[in-house]
C-alpha cells in the first residue's frame, strides 16, 4: 500500500489533514449496555469539543425523544465541531434529522442505505434500482435542510463493486458531500479495504469533488488497521469512537488510530486535529458515563498501556525510556499517578488538584466530592489520582438519580445467614428492609429487589480496584437486562458491598430514564 496522493476534496484544509468523525454518542450508545442519559451525553460532546474531533455524531433522531433531545441540545451547545444527526433514507428520518439540527452552528445530516445483495434482498426487501433510486431521493431530500449531507452506503464491503460506484455516483450528483464507506460487518482486510476506496477514487465520476470516509467495525480485530489503510487509498475522514466501543466488537478506536497517525508520521503523513493530551480523560470519561471498563491491555488507553513489570524491561527504562516506550505517557494524557491529598487536605488544595484533573464543578458538586474525599482519607491512607476522578465522576453521576442509596449494612461470614439492610430514597421516599441471600451481594440485590420491584435480570457483575493496595476502592460494574434492552451501572467505594449497591441502583436508575424516554418506534429503527 502506498499514500495515494491524488486527493481532491471540497475544503480548504491541506491534503494530508484527516478528519476525525466521532461516533461515540451514535454507534457507539448503539452496543448493549451502553445507554447514557442526556446529561451525560452533554459531557461528552463537550470534552470531543474541546478535544477537536471535527464531527460529533450526536445521535439518531428519529430514534426516540431522547436520541432527538441530545442531538437538538448538544447542536445548541457545540463551539467547533460539526454536529450530525444520523438518519435512515425515509424522508421522516430526515426531517427529523434536519430539524434537531436545526439549532447547530455547522449541521450535517448522516443517511444511509444498505446496497449488499444481502441486505438488499433480505433486510431492506428491495429491488437494486428501487435502492438506486431511494439514494437520489434521501440525499437530495437532506440537501433541503442543509449543504453538508454525508451519504452512507451500508455494507459497502461486501456489496459489487459496480453497483457501489453506481450509488456512490448517484449519491454524489445528488448533493452529498461526505461519502461513508462502512465495514459494517466487519468483513474486510487491510488490502481489500484499501484497494476498495482506491477503484472509487479511480472510478467514480465527481469522486474529487467530496471526501471519502472510513466506517469500520471490529468484529475481525481489523478496525483501525482498515481504517488507516482506508486513509491511504484517498479517504480524509474516519468515523471512529472512544475506546472502539459500538455495536458487537465495536468500532476503530479514536485513540488508536489518533495516535497511530501520530506516532507513524514516517509511513502515514497525515494530521488530525485531535489534541492527544485529553485522551485519557475522554476515555475515563465514556468507560464511567457507559459504565464498560476499559481492558487493562487495551492500546493506548489500558491501566497497563505504559506499565513495565518485568525485571528486564524495568531496567531498560530506567537506562533510557525509549528502549520500551514508543511514545509519551503525558502525550496521552497519563500522568504518573502520584500521591496527592491526604485527611488534612483543605477545599483549596482539593479544587486545585481537580483542577489539574481537568474538572470544573459548580459549589454543590464540589461540596459534594470534598465531603466524599474526606470520608474516604479517613479510611483509606493513601489517596492517589484514580481515587478522586473515581469520586467525582461517581457523585456527579449519582447526583440526579432517581433511586439512591442511603443506607447499608450487611452481615455475611462463615457459617452465617448472609444479610442486608438497606434503605433506599425513591423520588424522595424512604424506603427500608431487610433481606437474605446466597451472599452478601445477592442479599442486597434481594434487597434493592425488594424495595424497588422489577423485571430486570442481572447479566454482570465485575469487581475491580481503581488503585492499588488492600484499602483501595472497589470499582463494581452491574449489567441489568429488561425486556431486551440492557444497561450497565457502575460504583466506586472502599466498601465493596457499598460499591455494588451503588452500581445496581445505577443500572436501574438509567432502565428508569430509558423506560421513559423511549419513544415507541425507537425499537424498530435501532440498526
Ligand atoms: O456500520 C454501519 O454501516 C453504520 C452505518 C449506519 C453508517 O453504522
Ligand atoms: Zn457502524
């Protein structure tokens, strides 16, 4: 493969500037379990803001009211980036699209059509020209509400190469400006992918007129390799999301493919605008927000990422940094985590360490974490950089919730009856019990049981320590199940049992948020 340095595209930016399309708040809320309620969404879109992504994907507007009210509000909110709205090629979707955007200061409308034999023929239940036809149709229809309209093709990967050059045409002459070429399967290799958007660049007539996009899905592992192989046959955008999470395996991770980009200038001479230091926040941020925990091994982003633990290589770094290191630590935005704060720490030293961890909070969320900082250097002697995020990211995200834990105790030991007394605040009641189980866990999950009665089946439950040491913080993450929708809730605390609570009521909290927010029809338009 080589650079393919014929790339002629609708902007101003230099050749080699490869735009970053972040699909986290779309594709990737699409996997199971990963629902985030509005306000969460709204801190997200932020920090991609800031961070310099060039294209939020917000949401799927005809989705439901809530995907609508996220991509209407974070449209209203966005200072640079382009905000998308996602939208099937029926002119309802559309509409819908065009009219939660309405609000952005740069709008895109995002369609799609399916154009493989197979999802022709089963999914879509379509005739190819019927398909050909409803491309011109939905792209010209989005050019009514805005100039910047990307046009998708889905399953691009396995569809004939003559008939994708012939809606890629068609797509084009219609108005789109952005052409999406989605792996969405999962399907393709390196070489294939590359040779893929190649022929279209070759082959199709107004391919210079419009950027070309990589969309590709992980099933393979081959995400972000064949996006970057994309971007070296002629594609200047990549559609990618924060810690590769999206349907099934998910999708090209922004951090993996910012960083590649980054790191292998010498073979990919291509820039974005991504500002790499906030990657570890973002990252923090969408693991605590959709409560999926991040691999330890994960690239870039992993607890282990920039860890050294045997002998040899310790003693390589210590001699000089670059025997094992290929970048920064710091480049990524991972700090040493240091010994900071201790019981005698005041609020000032407290704002200015969250300060330098990158958040601001408003007086009653920092009341809040310094209360819940304090309670924690009494338990615990050491209190290090992962303690407070996982404080703060855990009382801003409790602090609106319906359902909160006020109270626990538990018994459990050998040779006795594992029990919990909880009390729950549900809208403002008080509500206690007591209740047995199996284990101390289950106990409390009979308890939540049976003061807030529900359908849900548990999925999941992990235990993880955010630092180090016998008085670190259990971090516990819970999967609930209802009615085929599934969430995930997380909590933080040195009291494992606390934790677990915490992450139960959680999960059930956004069940409670998805239940009302869902409109009807959302069901039967999720891809
Ligand atoms: O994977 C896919 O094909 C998609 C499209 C909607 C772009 O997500
Ligand atoms: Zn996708």
């Amino acid at each position: 493969m080589t650079t393919d340095m014929k790339q002629h595209a609708n902007t101003n930016e230099p050749h080699d500037r490869v735009r970053i399309f972040d699909t986290t708040l779309r594709d990737g809320e699409q996997s199971p379990g990963a629902a985030m309620n509005l306000e969460q969404k709204l801190e997200v879109a932020a920090l991609l803001d800031e961070m310099g992504v060039d294209i939020i994907e917000a949401g799927f507007p005809i989705a439901s009211n809530g995907d609508f009210e996220a991509v209407n509000e974070i449209s209203r909110r966005t200072k640079n980036a382009i905000v998308c709205g996602l939208a099937r090629a029926g002119f309802k979707d559309i509409d819908r699209a065009g009219e939660a955007l309405r609000p952005a200061r740069r709008g895109r409308i995002h369609t799609f059509l399916s154009t493989s034999p197979v999802h022709m023929k089963h999914k879509l239940q379509m005739e190819p020209s019927a398909v050909l036809e409803a491309i011109s149709a939905s792209v010209a229809r989005a050019r009514q509400h805005t100039d910047d309209v990307e046009w998708s093709a889905e399953d691009a990967t396995r569809t004939v190469p003559d008939f994708l050059c012939k809606a890629v045409e068609l797509a084009i002459k219609a108005g789109a400006t952005t052409i999406n070429i989605p792996d969405t399967v999962g399907y393709a290799t390196p070489q294939e992918y590359f040779e893929l958007m190649k022929m279209l660049h070759e082959r199709v007539p107004g391919a210079e007129k419009v950027i070309f996009s990589t969309h590709c899905h992980n099933d393979l592992g081959l995400a972000v390799a064949n996006s970057l192989a994309g971007v070296l046959g002629g594609a200047r955008q990549i559609e990618c999301t924060i810690n590769g999470i999206g349907e099934r395996a998910g999708n090209a991770a922004v951090e993996e493919i910012v960083m590649a980009l980054r790191v292998r200038k010498d073979r990919m001479p291509f820039t974005t605008g991504v500002k790499t230091e906030m990657i570890a926040r973002a990252s923090k941020l969408v693991s605590n927000v959709t409560g999926f925990p991040v691999q330890y091994n994960k690239a870039i982003v992993g607890k282990n990422a920039f860890a050294h633990e045997s002998g040899i290589h310790q003693d390589g770094m210590l001699k000089n940094v670059e025997t094992y290191e290929i970048m920064r630590p710091e480049d990524v935005g991972v700090k040493e985590t240091a010994l900071v704060l201790g019981k005698l720490s005041g609020r000032h030293a407290f704002r200015d360490k969250l300060q330098t961890l990158g958040y601001e909070l408003g007086d009653n969320a920092l009341q809040d974490a310094f209360r819940r900082f304090k309670d924690l250097a009494d338990k615990k002697k050491h209190i290090f950089d992962g303690d407070i995020v996982a404080i703060v990211d855990d009382s801003v995200m409790r602090d609106h919730e319906t359902i909160q834990v006020e109270s626990l105790k538990v018994i459990s030991g050998k040779g006795l009856k594992p029990s919990a007394e909880l009390t729950l605040s549900v809208d403002g009641e008080m509500r206690a019990c007591l209740a047995t189980g199996d284990g101390p866990v289950d106990a409390i999950f009979n308890a939540i049981h049976q003061l807030y009665p529900h359908e849900a089946a548990l999925q999941l439950f992990q235990v993880s320590a955010v630092t180090e040491g016998t008085d670190a913080q259990a971090e516990v993450s819970v999967r609930l199940e209802e009615n085929g929708r599934t969430v995930t809730g997380r909590g933080a605390d040195t009291d494992t049992m606390v934790a677990a609570a915490y992450a139960y009521v959680t999960a059930l909290n956004k069940l409670l948020e998805k239940r009302l927010k869902t409109a009807p029809e959302a069901l039967s338009v999720a891809q």
